[in-house]
C-alpha cells in the first residue's frame, strides 16, 4: 500500500464548497488503496486577514504573539476539512503542528523544521484514516506555537512526505502547474511539464510564488517527486522531480522569475582585507535575514563595495544590522534603495550554451531598463532594475528566450520511480554544535561539495556608463570574440559609472580584455584566480552557508575578491596562490572529510 500526501492550498479551500471538493479528492485518492495524508493552508485570504487585524492593534505586534494569531487559520480548515471527510463517509482526524510533533527552532513568523514524529500519524494512518495536518505551523522545543513563513505549507507537507516515505506529494493550487513565469503577469507563459529540483529551486527562490522555495530543498535532499495541479481539474500538471527525470528540451532556459519588492543595501569602502566580509555577513544572518544577491567586485585603492538584496519587508532591519557591521569593519558607510526588483532566468542547459546574458541583457536593453547589478551561477542570471520596469523587463526576457513557444508539445505520461527506489537521506547534518553560525536539524542545509577551479581569469572593467544597453554591448563584444563567459558580476553605480567583472578560461583573458577596451573606462586583468564554489541544498536559505565560508577564508586570512550567490551555490574568488589552502579550509568548514 502507498502512501500520499496531497496539499490543498488557500484557494482551494476556500468556501464549504472547494472544501468537500478537496475532500473528495482525497477520498478518491484513498479508495484507490493509498494512505492519504493531507496538508492545508488557510482558507482564502485569511492569512492576510489576520495580519491586517494585528496591524491595527499593534504597528509592530510581538512575532510570537503573531504565530499564535496566524496558526489559527490553518486549525480552521483542518478542523471543516476532517468533518468534510467523515461528512463523505470516510474515518478522518485533523492535527495541529504541535499535535503530530513538528518540532522547530524559535525564529518566530520564519522558523525552520527541525524534526518531525511519525508516531502518531502513522497510528491514525494504519486505523485507515485520512489524516489531516495544518500546514504553516509548528511547536518549538518550549511548546510556543511557530509559522514557517508565508507560504510554508508547501513545505508541511514536502517534509511530511519526505519522512513518512509517500510515493508522491500533490500540490493543489489555483494554476494547473508550473508555467515558464507567474502566468498572471505574462499571460503568454507555457505550462512545464517536468522541470528539475535545481531550476525549481533557483525559480522559487528567486520569486515563482507557486512553490515555497524550502519545500524544494526538502524535496531534493529526500529524493519527494512533486505534482503540481489545479485543484478544479483532472488535467496533469508539473512534476518537479530529480534531474535524470527532468525534461531536456534542448535550450538554454526553462523559465523565469520575478521578485518586486526587493531592497538593496551597499556597504561603501569595505576594506579589502581578509575578514571584513566576514563581519558583515555573521552580523545580518545573527538577526535571521535571508540575503539574496551578494555582489562583491574588485576593489579599487583597496577599498569594496559590498551590495546585497533582501526582500523589502526585511529592510529596517537589515538597515541596522548593515549600520552595525559597516562601523565594525571601518567601512565609509551605507546605501540603499528600496525602488528595485530582480528578474532572473534559470534553465540547466546554461550550463552548455553561451550568449545566454547577452541575449538578456540585450532583451533589456531593447526596453531601453537599465541593469543596476547582475549575479550569475551555472543555471541563473539575476539582474536587479528599477521597480517600475519589472513586469515589463519579465515580459522581455520571456519572450527572448521564446518562453512562448518552447513547452508547447503536449505532454508526456510520467511516473515517479516508487518511493523505495529512491534514496531516502533523512536528516543529513553537516553542522557540528561548534559551529554557530550553522542550525541545526531537518531544514539543516547540505553541503555536497567544495570545488577549486584554477582555469579562470578575471576580467574587470572600471567606469563604464551605467546606462541602458552597456551590459549587452559588453557581452555581445566578449562573445563575438569568442570568448565564453562564467560568472558575471556587476555592483551598483554610484556615481553614473559603473564597474563590470566577469571570468573567462584564462588563456582568453586577453582577446577578452582586448574586445572590451573600446567601450572606455580601465579595463584590468587578474590572471591568477582561484575560484571556489560551495555546493548544497539550502545555500541561499541558510545566511550561515556564506557566513561560514567567509568565515574559514578569514581564518585563514585568504582576501576574497568576487563573491557570486545563487540558491544552489556560493562562489568566491580568491587569488590563485591561495587556491589549494583555501579548498582545503573549506573542505574542513563544511566536513566534507570526516564522512
Ligand atoms: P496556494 O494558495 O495554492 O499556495 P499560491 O498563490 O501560493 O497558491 O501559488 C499560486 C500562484 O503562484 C499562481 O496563482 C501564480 O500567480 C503564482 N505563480 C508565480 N510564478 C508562477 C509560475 N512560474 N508558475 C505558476 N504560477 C506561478
Ligand atoms: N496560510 C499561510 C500563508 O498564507 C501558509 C500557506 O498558505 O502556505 O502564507
Ligand atoms: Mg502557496
């Protein structure tokens, strides 16, 4: 017998109606001979709802007092949707978080899974019962109700899934699966059919509201094949699944996202010394703050300028933890701007094809959006605009990588190999209790690896005018040259000109260096870099990952020159010199040779 979990979000649970139809579901899925496990949101708008009534009480309510007002929503439903099941004739029992043992830390409105207990569930499973368990919400180890983070039912019931061993777990939602991009704001976006771990995370991360972006990392680490669907039709919707089961369509990008209400925060005059970086960090992730972008370029007269996006909601106080750090390390001060959002497109095959930035940063520049920062990994191109540009520079990018059009074959029958073929890694730490920058438990991230790459060169190019169109004249100048670009990055103007840095295999630095020379500015080749990435689940999450790996380069006072973010990896450039020592320390950071 298997085993399912099926997760009805707040849409489709939102009246008497949708609920005896989520019911039925279930029931159906039940009667076929699964065990069903379902996993719901609040109803309709009622998260907002609650919010909205503290605010008029409380400008600025206790986050504890929060989660106990906000878990309420999710005990209502699961309460109606047990006496919808048992109205159908079916045994049913609903649980809160607390109830089945969904234990985690105490970071109130965005607390983290730390172990869940099967016990009960299971119990109530075997008495052939549909078990019904509030998503969102949790206890932590003083018994105070926790919230996962808007949205964190997806990731109730990926965890659910991932520890009770469940064949597959359904996600009922109000679009019949993943679409290229939010199809509410480009209407012309394709649904996927099959899309992998990798790109989902990079996508939700990256703003695709459709999934929690901690219910991939779940989904990943413990091998769960995701279905997302509509919950008004039969029709099949995306799987989310590993990559050897991922779709390959043959393109360099698989889809693309958008975050609106992003922060920057630029930390002036960093001292380019081992360390520095460090400070800033440990001082941010210590108040809980997820920093997305990190951008980090090549310092001049020894001085950096260090810019990080958050989501603009964490801003006031990511503001005084960046005052704090930025006295700390000496730096001359602190900017921001709170007007910006970050469009980004992700696909597996970047990895093999080329121009891919050019192609999108020509597809804003055609818009006449000026690129403000840019951040790249192997499977994603962020750019951060103005705020204003944001559904029109999504709808450009879509459209250049003819989102349009690829997905558009229908799709093929799938099947996720049975829960017991895949492997089932449950709670593979990495974080030792020494280490406090790293949590510890369920959510914990994973580190799969260190990588030194000693091929690279760095290419920087000083005082180019920040203006529409400069990143894709650049780009398109490099590839002409025939030259193949890996990371990119580029920080915030400050003064009307701005500074690009990209790296190229070094026996091409020069023919790059050569192509960017006419587009003015100071153009400087660093020919000895080391690059070192940090793989894993969790990287972007988990603040700590790139405060840990600052960390053991500062301790081994190796100066960090770049610095590139994404959710999948953390790099950093270093000098060439340093290379083996700097792999060897991180390799020791993350323990990756004690298992
Ligand atoms: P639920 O309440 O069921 O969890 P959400 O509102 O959280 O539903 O997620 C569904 C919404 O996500 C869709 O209505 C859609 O507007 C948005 N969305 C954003 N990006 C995407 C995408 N790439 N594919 C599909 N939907 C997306
Ligand atoms: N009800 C919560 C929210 O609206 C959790 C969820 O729906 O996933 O954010
Ligand atoms: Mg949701």
């Amino acid at each position: 017998m298997g085993l399912l979990v099926q997760k009805f979000g707040g849409t489709s649970v939102a009246d008497s109606n949708k609920i005896l139809a989520a019911a039925r579901r279930a029931i159906q899925a039940h009667q076929r001979g699964d065990q069903v496990l379902v996993v719901v949101s609040a109803r309709g708008h009622t998260t907002d709802e609650l919010i909205e009534l503290a605010r008029e009480i409380n400008e600025r309510p206790p986050a504890r007092e929060m989660d106990m007002l906000l878990s309420t929503g999710e005990q209502i439903t699961v309460a109606l949707m047990a006496m919808a099941v048992e109205a159908l004739g079916v045994p049913a029992i609903s649980f809160t978080g607390a109830q089945i043992g969904l234990v985690t830390d105490s970071f109130h409105t965005k607390a983290r899974i730390r172990n869940i207990s099967t016990d009960r569930v299971k119990a109530a499973l075997g008495q052939g019962r549909i078990v019904i368990v509030a998503g969102f919400q949790g206890v932590d180890e003083d018994y105070n109700i926790t919230t996962l983070g808007r949205g964190g039912s997806d990731t109730t019931a990926v965890a659910l899934a991932a520890v009770l061993g469940a064949s597959a777990c359904e996600i009922y939602t109000d679009v019949d699966g993943v679409y290229t991009t939010d199809p509410r704001i480009v209407p012309e976006a394709r649904k996927i059919d099959r899309i992998s771990y990798d790109e989902m995370l990079e996508l939700a991360s990256l703003g695709a509201g459709v999934m929690h972006s901690r219910s991939i990392e779940f989904a990943k680490k413990y091998g769960v094949p995701i279905h997302v669907r509509s919950s008004l039709s039969d029709a099949p919707g995306t799987w989310i699944v590993a990559e050897a089961d991922a779709r390959r369509l043959g393109v360099p990008v698989n889809g693309a996202a958008l975050a609106r209400e992003e922060a920057r925060i630029t930390i002036l005059g960093v001292p380019d010394r081992p360390g520095a970086v460090h400070r800033i960090f440990h001082t941010i992730s210590k108040a809980a703050i997820v920093v997305d972008m990190i951008v980090q370029n090549v310092a001049v007269d020894g001085k950096a300028e260090v810019s990080f996006t958050v989501a603009k909601d964490d801003l006031p106080e990511t503001l005084s933890a960046a005052e704090e750090a930025a006295g700390a390390v000496d730096a001359d001060g602190v900017r921001h701007d709170a007007n910006v959002s970050k469009v980004s497109v992700v696909g597996l095959g970047m990895r093999t094809h080329t121009g891919v930035a050019t192609t999108m940063f020509e597809a804003l520049a055609a818009e006449g959006i000026n690129i403000q920062m840019i951040t790249t990994s192997e499977i994603k191109i962020s750019v951060l605009i103005e705020r204003t540009h944001a559904a029109a520079a999504l709808r450009a990018v879509h459209k250049a990588f003819l989102l349009d059009e690829i997905h558009a074959e229908a799709p093929q029958p799938f099947r996720p190999s049975p829960a017991g073929e895949r492997p089932l890694k449950l709670v593979p730490l990495v974080a030792s209790d020494a280490d406090a920058d790293l949590p510890r438990g369920m959510e914990d991230l994973v580190i799969a690896g260190v990588d030194l790459d000693e091929t690279q060169a760095n290419v920087a190019l000083f005082g180019v005018p920040d203006e529409p169109g400069h990143a894709a004249r650049v780009f398109r100048a490099i590839g002409d040259a025939g030259v193949m670009v890996d990371m990119i990055v580029q920080n915030v103007s400050l003064d009307g000109l701005t500074d690009l840095s990209f790296t190229v295999p070094r026996e091409s630095a020069e023919r790059a260096a050569e192509a960017v020379r006419p587009f003015g500015g100071t153009v400087a080749v660093e020919p000895e870099l080391a690059k070192l990435a940090v793989a894993g689940v969790g990287m972007r999450t988990h603040t700590g990952v790139a405060t840990a790996m600052f960390r053991a380069l500062a301790d081994a006072s190796i100066n960090i020159k770049l610095i590139n973010t994404s959710e999948v990896r953390v790099n950093v450039g270093a000098d060439r010199a340093n290379g083996q020592l700097a792999l060897a320390c991180l390799r020791k950071a993350f323990r990756l040779d004690e298992a």
